[in-house]
C-alpha cells in the first residue's frame, strides 16, 4: 500500500516538472489570434483627414502597410520616424488609420513630425478599426492584394521589420 | 419545480424596477443602449459578463473600463439588434480575437468540469465502503 | 551607456545571512542547539539591516538602486516610499525572507522544548537558505546603475492604496507562517509527535490561518473599492493561488482537531504538506511569467527554473519524510456516522473545491502547452461548480453540530433536503434562488444553535466553533445575495441631470477638477436618493500617464451604491455606470466574524 502510494506520487511528481519546465522553456503564444490570413473588411464611406471618401481598392491593390495611429499614443510617435523612413525606401503604399482622435490634433500631430501616409482613415469611433481586429494603437497590418498577411501589436522599428515584414518583399 | 421558483425568484421584480426606470427618463439623460429591450438588454450583460476583454491581463468586457471593451459592448449591442444569436456573436468574436476571448463553457472546458466531479463521488464512496468495512 | 554593476553593502549582508542558515542548518542537524540558536537570532538581526538599508534609499530618493528607480519617484508620498520597498518582485521576496527569519527566532526563543525545535529549526533553515539563494543569484534588490535617473519611474498606481501597500505582506506573513507549521510538522513526521508538539503546532496554524484570512480579505475589500468592477471576487489565477493554500490550511485546522487520538495522523500531515507546497506553488506561478495577472510581477524565465527547482526539491523532500515516517501510517480509522467520519467528508468536499480551483486555475497553461490553443475559464466556471458544494459543505458542519443531541431525525431529514437541494442544482441552471435560501435556513438553524448554547452556558469552549461556523453560512449566505440581486445599468448624463435608474433617483451635481501631489483628475458629484453623495473621480499619474477611474462607493448595511465615470462625450455629457450591489457590508462582516472566531479559537488555547 505504502510502496504503491509512493509510486503514484513520483508519478504526479515527474508528470508535474515535466510539464512546468516545458511551459517555461516555451515561447508563450499571444492571447489573442492575429489577423493574418483574412481579408480586409469591407465598409462603406471610409473618409480620410480631409473629408474625402476613400476608393476601396486604394487599399487592396498590391502591397500596402496599414498603420494604426493617434495624436495621444505616445508609442505611436516612438515609431513615426522608422515609418517615415520606410515610405521613402521600400515599393509599398503606407496608410494610415487614424484611431478615435480629434480632426485637428491629428492633423497637427502629421504637421509636426511629417506624413509617412499616402493618406489616413479618420476612423473616429475606431468602427473601422473594430472590424479589422484592431484592439489599440500602434498596431500594423501588411496587406497583399486585400489579403493581410503579416499583424503586429505593438511598435515597429526596424528590428521587427526585418524579422517579421522582410520576407514579403 | 425550477420553473416555479424561477417564477417567484427575484427575477420579475427586478424587470419592473427597471421597467419604471426606463419610464421616469428625464429630458438630456439617457440609458445607453436604450433602444434594446429588457430581454435583449439580459443577453447584452451575459453576453459581455462572458466575453474577456481582448486588451487586459484580466476581466470580462462588462467589467472593464478600457476602450476596447466599450466598443465591444456597443457592437454586441448592435449584433443583437440585428438579430444574431448569442452562438452567432460568440463564433464571432471568436474568429475576430481568438479561442481565448470565451469564458462561457464550451466543449474544450468538459474535461475540468468533468474531473471533480467524478474525483468526488470515486472518493466518498471509497472512503464510506471503507470506513464501513473498517466498523464492522 | 549605463552600466549595472552589485551594490557591496546589500550583497554582503545577503551573502552573509546566505551562509549563516546554511551553517545554521548543518549545526542543527549536528545537534548544536544553543550555536544554532544564537546564529538565527544573528541571521534575522542581519537580513532586518539589509531591508532597512533598502528602506532607506527609498526614502532617500537614491536612484542609483536599479531598484528604486525602478519602483519609486521624488514626488511619492514618504509612506508609499516605505510599501514601494515591496511593491514589486525582489523586494517582495526579501521582505518574505526576513519574515520568516522572525518568525523562526520567534519562535526559538517561546519554545524551550530543545528535541522540538531542533528538528525543526533544521527544516526551517533549510527553506530559509533556498530562499536566500534564490534572492542573490535571481532576484537580487541590490543592484546599482552608473548613471542614475533623475527621476525614477513611480510605483504602479494600482499600488498607492493604503490597503494594497498591507495586502501583500499580509499574505506574505500567512505563507511565511505556514511555512513555521509545516516545519514544526515535519519535525513530528521525522521523529515523534507528542502533546507538546500538537498544542505548538496548534497555535502557529492558528497563527496563519489567522494571517492568510486576513491578507485574502483585505485583497478582496481593496479589489472591491479600489480596482472599481464593483466586484471582490475575480476568479483571477493569482486570487486562486493564494485561496488554494487557504482552502487547504482550513482544512489541516480541522484536521487537527482529532490530533489527540491519532485519528488520521497521516492526513493531517499531508494536509500540511499540501498547504505548504501550495503557497510555494503560488510564488513560483506568480513570478516565473507562466501567468498573466493583474498581480503577476515581470516575467523572467530565469527565476521560474529556478523556483521550480526549489520547488521540486520542497516537494521531494517532504514527501520523502512523509513515506519514510513509521508513525504517520498506523492512525486509527473513524467509526460510520461519527462526527469524524463527518469531518472525513467535510475534507473531501474542501479537496474537491480545492481541486476545482486548481484545475481552473492550471487548464490554460495546459491547454497552451500540450494543444497549443489559448483559452480562458471565467468565474462562471468556478461558481457553478463551487456553489453546491459549499453548500453541502454547510449542510454537513450544521448536522454535525447536532449529532449528540436526540433530535438526530429531524436534522437527518434537514440534511437530506440539502443533500437533495444540490442535486437538483446541477441540474437546472438558473437554480442559485434555492441555493441561497438553502444557505438562509442553515444560518437560521446555526443561529438557534448559538443562541441556544449561549442559554445553556456551554459557549467558553464551544463559542469559536459555533460563531466561526456560522459566520462560514452567513458568508456563503450573503455571496449569494450579492450575486443574485445585484445590477448595473449604463447611462449618459450631463451635469445637472436627475433621473430614476433601478429604483433610485440620481442627481448629478458638478463636475471639478482635483490636483495632488502624483495625480491630475476630475470629481464628479452626484447624489443618490437625495442623502448618499458619490464622488467618482478620473486620474491621471504624472510621472507614468495612467488614467485610472476611482469608483465612488456609498455603502449601507444592505446594499451598496456604485458610481464609475467612464469617459466624457463631445457634447460634456459623461457615460457613467450606475450599480447597486446587496449584502457587500454582509460579507465583510461575516468574515470579519470568521476572522475573530479564528483568532478567539487560537487565542482560547493559551488561556
């Protein structure tokens, strides 16, 4: 009896550092699942800072970077100059969304630190940015043909591109 | 028997407290998703009370005061407007944010249900048949 | 570039302490009592000056200490530069540390017993330079930067509350203490336990029991009004990791109460064990990163091999005494319908609960490992579950508080309607209406029992048990009432709004603006009913730029008044969340109750 109860704990012993050490040495996945592989949403009546509707396919016609970004977030201004550099560089279409901000700070925001965007989505109510999947700012969305393929939380510098965005190009 | 007690649970009396409420609205104020109806407005809380905020360490949509959960809560509130069920909303919120999201049972969660309940009964009828072998 | 280099003052103190227990270990093992004595006094006066030294580069705004930086700020009110000093990982850990050094020479020095608290000072050591390791090698405080910080970068917000600065600590002291109990138990498992040894361990489980309670409900009241869900209890993992240790603490408590006759000898040491390696369990889940919580520390892999490797040797350990103790397995079975055979199924009722927990707690790392999927268990998961079995729970300590009396039949027919009342639970879902009225009719019966002891003047020795019992339903009572009654509605007003919401009439008065020395924020005022003013307030920390919205709450004997701001609109109106919330003071005072039941039953033994 002694001996059998001895033999079920090492048992439960072994199973248990068998299975805390390999959710230590485990990358931990992230909690909620990204976008990638989903297409685009569609919305009607998408405008941009200066009140114009957007054309759709603007943003699904070959390789465009969707930005998610506010006046108020301050790792989105951490990030402002790496995208600046990158709308110079690389072939690919940079568009941002403007993510529940006011008209004129945001604009004040792109006078200042200079507009990486081909354009940005006013997305006031962030209703554009709740389709996507967005779930704060800064997050980055690399979109192929209205395909996303690549979803990052968070901010990008050129670490990150150069280990997640490079194999695109 | 559970509908009976249902019945004379607290549950009607607080549909008309809330009932009168909607009634005595003042001028300027107003409930935020007012144009749901009492039963709608149930599901919108069980359903955001069972939807975990996607931007927290932890707490459900209802219960917390971030950004993100407030648009959640409006869109769940726009989806049962529309007519989706609460199945609808969950596969939906569950393609958009991921498995993790759920806090309702689900059937990945049997295991843990399943388990102290048979640990239990396994262990009071082994100890009674013991203890009652032992006595005699 | 800022180079991180060791602070010699702080290290050598640690090393030192380091090397004492673990010659202090060694020379109890040797039987050197009186050296071993006076080396633990030495190491706890040594560990007290290393905290004391970090106390006072907190207040000394000495941003040097990678530490302080990191966790303090020139504009922190002088007694949150004190907390500070436990407010994250390391220092959290080094105040663990130097607790349970006290305590051991605590209790060196009231027990005079030396075959007793020789074995046990080795345990203790043991544990007290594992620890010690663990802090200077992976959780070290005592780090300097080169170039320091003009400012450090404040304590987490959630922190500056007078409640939450005594929390952690507080449960802290109760593992710490459980520690003490399960030292003292080993030294019994390893060797004899005799009458002496029972009333010591005694009193220390009273001790933590008394402790940990205490620390939970003070998490749980600071959760309530300070984190603004209008709820005390989250089901949160890190909640979980410390109910477990205190689930099974209550149940070794009980345990012992049958210790005189060796009933279950082997039980009640596992039991310690158990609570023992639980709370160990909780430091490692907390600080290793294997959990995401709103009170979990930064992650580092580093420190959760480590803790595992303590850990598992703890476990190894005592499980290996637990075996090899000629004693433990020869204790005498209860008799059927004995109150023993009772307390027997009270234990596995608390061990299903116990189980439950920890299986919620446990399936998502699981799941995350194994499958690779992410999931997450809500509270539901955990109240389904939880409820009936408390409820039988109560059901059985209340028969078995009349199982001497002739009256057996009728309070046998009580039982089974319990019995039965759970059954029905898991079948109809929306059956919490009959659990709660279950719960009342069984605070009314151990009420009448209490009263009627109280008549009969047996209340001296008996009065703990009675009151703690039926504190016990009255908490589980008023639980239910919360959770069945209470409700929230959101709502849009601008100031000067009055409107009737869930039966009350709300005034919203003014909205001002509040400065303080750390934070910016607005004050809303609003009345309630015309005599309950609530003054809701939105901050914003200076130095980090959290918002954080503090939650007005207004509370009567049955009901509480909730008021969340939430954020303003364009037109200057507010979305606000109005909630009235029942039996909130009830459950505070129950467990206040079960709280002075415990201290009078581990106090009544030294009387």
């Amino acid at each position: 009896m002694k001996r059998l109860l001895f033999l079920i704990f090492l048992g439960f012993f072994a199973g248990f550092i068998y299975f805390f050490s390999l959710s230590l040495s485990k990358p931990k996945l992230s909690d909620i699942t990204l976008q990638e592989g989903k297409m685009l949403p569609s919305i009607q009546e998408l405008v941009d800072l200066n009140g114009d509707i957007i054309d759709e396919r603007s943003l699904s016609n070959g390789k465009v970077l969707l930005n998610v970004w506010a006046s108020w977030c301050i790792t989105c201004l951490v990030e402002h100059p790496f995208l600046s550099k990158l709308s110079k560089g690389e072939d690919l279409i940079i568009i941002g969304i403007n993510y529940k901000d006011d008209l004129s700070k945001a604009k004040n925001y792109l006078d200042e630190n200079g507009d990486p965007y081909k354009f940005s989505i006013f997305d006031y109510k962030g209703y554009y940015a709740l389709k996507l999947g967005v779930t704060g700012a800064p997050e980055t969305f690399l979109v192929i043909d209205g395909k996303i393929v690549k979803h990052r939380i968070g901010e990008i510098n050129q670490k990150v591109w150069n280990d997640e965005f490079k194999v695109f190009f | 028997m559970g509908k009976l007690i249902k019945k004379f649970g607290m549950m009607n009396l607080k549909y008309f407290f809330k009932l009168i409420a909607l009634f005595c609205l003042l001028a300027n104020s107003e409930l935020l998703y007012k144009n749901l109806s009492e039963e709608q407005l149930v599901r919108l809380n069980y359903l955001s009370d069972n939807i975990r905020c996607p931007k927290c360490s932890y707490g459900n949509v209802s219960s917390s005061n971030a950004p993100i959960s407030k648009d959640i809560k409006n869109e769940i509130a726009t989806l049962i407007k529309d007519g989706y069920s609460d199945d609808e909303i969950f596969e939906l919120m569950k393609n958009r944010y991921g498995n993790y999201i759920l806090l309702n049972s689900g059937e990945d969660k049997m295991p843990i249900y399943l388990i102290p309940l048979i640990a239990l009964i396994i262990s009071i009828l082994a100890v009674t048949t013991y203890t009652i072998k032992k006595s005699k | 570039m800022t180079d991180i280099s060791v602070d010699f003052v702080g290290n050598a103190l640690l090393w030192g302490a380091t090397i004492g227990s673990f010659l202090g270990a060694f020379l109890s093992f040797l039987h050197k009592h009186e050296l071993a004595r006076r080396l633990i006094f030495l190491i706890s006066v040594v560990l007290l000056t290393a905290s004391a030294y970090l106390v006072i580069q907190f207040l000394n705004d000495n941003f040097s200490f990678l530490y302080v930086a990191q966790n303090s700020n020139v504009l922190l009110p002088v007694y949150y530069k004190i907390s500070a000093f436990w407010g994250a990982h390391e220092g959290s850990f080094l105040l663990m540390i130097v607790l349970l050094s006290l305590s051991i020479t605590f209790s060196n020095y009231f027990i005079r017993n030396k075959n007793q608290i020789m074995q046990s000072n080795f345990y203790a050591l043991s544990i007290l330079f594992l620890y010690l390791l663990f802090i200077v090698t992976a959780s070290n405080p005592f780090y300097i930067l080169s170039n320091p910080p003009i400012n450090g970068a404040d304590l987490n917000p959630l922190l500056q509350d007078p409640l939450l600065a005594i929390h952690p600590p507080l449960i802290f002291s109760g593992y710490v203490f459980y520690a003490v109990t399960f030292c003292f138990v080993m030294s019994g498992a390893s060797g004899v336990f005799s009458k002496e040894l029972f009333s010591i361990i005694k009193v220390w489980s009273s001790i933590s029991w008394f402790t940990l309670t205490l620390g939970i409900l003070l998490g749980s009241i600071w959760a309530y009004y300070e984190l603004g869900w209008g709820g005390y209890w989250f089901w949160d993992p890190v909640e979980n990791v410390s109910l477990m240790p205190w689930i099974a603490g209550t149940a070794f408590s009980h345990s012992l109460i049958y210790s005189r006759t060796k009933i279950m000898l082997s039980w009640m040491v596992f039991l310690s064990i158990i609570t023992f390696l639980l709370s160990v369990f909780g430091s490692f889940i907390v600080r290793s990163g294997i959990l995401n919580s709103v009170h979990s520390f930064a992650a580092d892999p580093d420190r959760g091999i480590f803790l595992l490797g303590i850990l598992s040797i703890f476990t190894l350990a005592s499980f290996i005494v637990f075996f090899r103790s000629k004693d433990i397995f020869k204790g005498n079975w209860p008799k059927f319908g004995s109150i023993n055979y009772l307390l027997l199924l009270n234990n596995i009722l608390l061990m299903t609960i116990l189980l439950i927990i920890l299986l919620g707690t446990l399936y998502p790392i699981f799941t995350e490992v194994i499958f690779e999927s992410k999931l997450s268990i809500g509270p539901n998961y955990f109240s389904e579950l939880i409820t009936p079995l408390t409820i039988a729970l109560i059901g059985l300590f209340t028969f078995e508080q009349f199982l001497r009396l002739k009256g057996k039949v009728f309070f046998l027919s009580a039982l089974s309607l319990v019995v039965l009342s759970t059954g029905v639970y898991f079948f109809f879902e929306q059956m919490i209406f009959l659990s709660l009225i279950t719960a009342g009719v069984l605070c009314i019966v151990l009420f009448f029992n209490l009263f009627i002891s109280i008549l009969n003047h047996q209340t001296s020795l008996r009065m703990h048990k009675l009151f703690g019992h039926l504190s016990v339903a009255a908490l589980t009572f008023s639980v239910l009432f919360n959770h069945n009654f209470s409700e929230s509605v959101d709502i849009k007003v601008s100031e000067g709004d009055q409107m009737n919401l869930l039966n009350s009439k709300i005034f919203f008065e003014k909205v001002e603006i509040v400065t303080d020395s750390n934070f910016n924020g607005v004050r809303a005022k609003f009345v309630i009913d015309e005599e309950y003013p609530l003054l809701p307030e939105k901050r914003v920390y200076k130095v980090g730029g959290q918002i954080t919205s503090e939650t007005a709450v207004n509370s009567t004997l049955l009901k509480d008044y909730l008021i969340v701001l939430g954020d303003r609109f364009q037109d200057g109106s507010w979305s606000v969340t109005f909630s009235k919330k029942y039996g909130i003071l009830m459950i505070w005072m129950s467990s206040f109750a079960l709280l002075l039941s415990i201290f009078y039953g581990g106090l009544r033994r030294q009387l």
